[in-house]
C-alpha cells in the first residue's frame, strides 16, 4: 500500500464526502475516486458504501482506518526524527495504565518541555498489553507496565513509587466504616475490577482462596468510568489508590487492603531499536530525577 493513498483514503473517512476530501488534497475528484478504487481493487475488499451526499466505512474500512492512522503516523514520526534539526524538538510517544506513579514522569516532562519547547508530547493509555504491542510496532517509544510481568524483550527502568490496591466505595457503604479491607469483607458484594485481574496471581494469594467465591460483575480498562458506576451504589471497584477523586463532596472513599498489597512500575522500551535523540534525553532526564 501506498502511504500517498493512505493518506487519501484518511481524508474521505474523515471527510465522509469525496468532494470535500479532493477539495482538501487539492486533487481533482475524479483523480481521487480511481485512486480509492484501485486501493480497493488491490487490497480485494470494499472499504466505503457510497451514498448520494455521504459515505461511510464498510467493517474492512474500519479495520484499515486503525492501522492506516498508525502507519501514516510512523512514517510522519520517522522521518521527522531522521530530518537535521538546528534545534532540540521532536516528539515523546508514551504509554502507560493509570497511576500516580508515573507524577515522576510527568514531571520530566515538564522539565524536558519547559527546556525545549519544540518538544511535543504524545500520551497513550493503556493495559500492558496493549503498551507493549504498540513497542513492537515502532508506535511508542515508551511504556509504563503496572504489576510483575516478563519483560524480557524490553530495557526496563524501575520507578519509585509504587501502586497500592484497595477498594473504591460510596460513603455511605458499610465497609467505608472499616479502615482497611480484608479478603473476606468483600464475599456477597458486586464487584467491579481492571480487566488484568483475573490474572494478577498476588490478589489472588492475597484472597486466600476466596476468588472464585468474589462476584465479579463485570470490567474496566479506565477507572473514571467505573467510578461513575460506583457511585450509583450498583458496585464496589477493585483499583489503585490515588485514582478518583474520593473529597467530601464526591460521594466516594477508598478503603485499602489487608494484608497491603502493592505493584511496581517499569519503563521498558525496545530493545531492538535506538532511541531517538529526544528519547534519549527523555531517559537521561528522567534517570537523572529519580536518582538512577
């Protein structure tokens, strides 16, 4: 695929008209419809249903729209870092699931920006899974992975702070009358939790043979949606401290477990590619902070 026509093929989705999408590629309507035409010809599928004033995207075209962003992006990303800048710019592609952890990162960040002010941030959120394939595939630069996991293919820098886990409830719940909770406080009660604990191996020692007895009503990938649920009073979440706003006025309170239990966090980056000139700034500015 040509990444001309990606770009194309980006402009009548997101325009949803082939006259408007020609009129911003400044090319001639009929140049830019043969040019769509043959995408779908080669690639063997359909990627619009035309309709009189609008189109939209068939299942293939959606699924090309995802990975046509990403390829057009990198190809912008690569060759802006191979370009000779007179000055420091560029930009720092990160990843990483929700935590106050990463305030160290922030606050590189703000240092490398406040230096340079070139420098642009992209921030991804994310399970570990998800930070990891975008390492892979040369999307991210970076990754802040929460909890134990092999990290093998990776460099990897630890962080200082750490995650501790409790339960996020209404005020007025009766746990929130406990100062902590423990494993069999939360047998009978819904429950909500990140979609990566069924697999997290220390809550489950830390239950003591009660998970299969939790009922467990369902999953998060970002915790401020579940909050919302929570406060409905339909349900407790199982989250990281320091997460949602849990003031006087928010109706939430976060209770932590007994025994305390808590997970670390690593940047990793790849090991198979070398770090752009900011990136590695971003490292050397980072490692310097946390005292590395």
């Amino acid at each position: 695929m040509d990444v001309r026509v990606l770009r194309y093929f980006l402009a009548i989705a997101q325009e949803q008209n082939i006259s408007r999408a020609a009129r911003l590629l400044h090319i001639s309507q009929p140049a830019l419809s043969r040019q769509i035409a043959d995408l779908e010809t080669s690639l063997g599928t359909q990627l619009f249903i035309r309709g009189k004033r609008q189109i939209q995207l068939t299942q293939d075209g959606y699924y090309l729209l995802e990975r046509a962003q990403e390829i057009v992006n990198l190809v912008d990303k690569t060759t802006y870092n191979l370009q000779k800048q007179d000055i420091v710019s560029g930009t720092l592609d990160i990843g990483a699931g929700e935590s106050i952890a990463v305030q160290c990162v922030m606050d590189t960040v703000h240092d490398i920006i406040h230096k340079y002010p070139e420098i642009q941030i992209n921030f991804n959120s994310g399970d570990h899974t998800v930070i990891e394939s975008a390492l892979d595939s040369g999307i991210l630069e970076f990754g802040i992975i929460m909890g134990h996991h092999e990290l093998g293919n990776y460099h990897t820098l630890s962080l200082p702070e750490s995650n501790r886990w409790g339960i996020l409830m209404r005020q007025d719940e009766q746990l929130a009358s406990k100062q902590t909770i423990q494993s069999r406080d939360l047998l009978g009660r819904p429950l909500i939790a990140s979609r990566q604990i069924k697999h997290h191996r220390d809550f489950k020692k830390w239950s003591q043979g009660l998970y299969d007895q939790y009922n467990f009503i369902g999953s998060y990938n970002l915790i401020f949606n579940a909050s919302l649920l929570v406060k409905t009073g339909a349900c407790m979440a199982l989250t990281y401290e320091h997460l949602v706003d849990i003031s006087p006025d928010s109706e939430l309170t976060f209770r932590p477990l007994s025994p305390e239990l808590t997970d670390p966090n690593t940047l990793i980056w790849s090991k198979k590619r070398t770090l752009p000139e900011v990136d590695q700034l971003f490292l050397k500015t980072l490692k310097e902070k946390i005292g590395e």
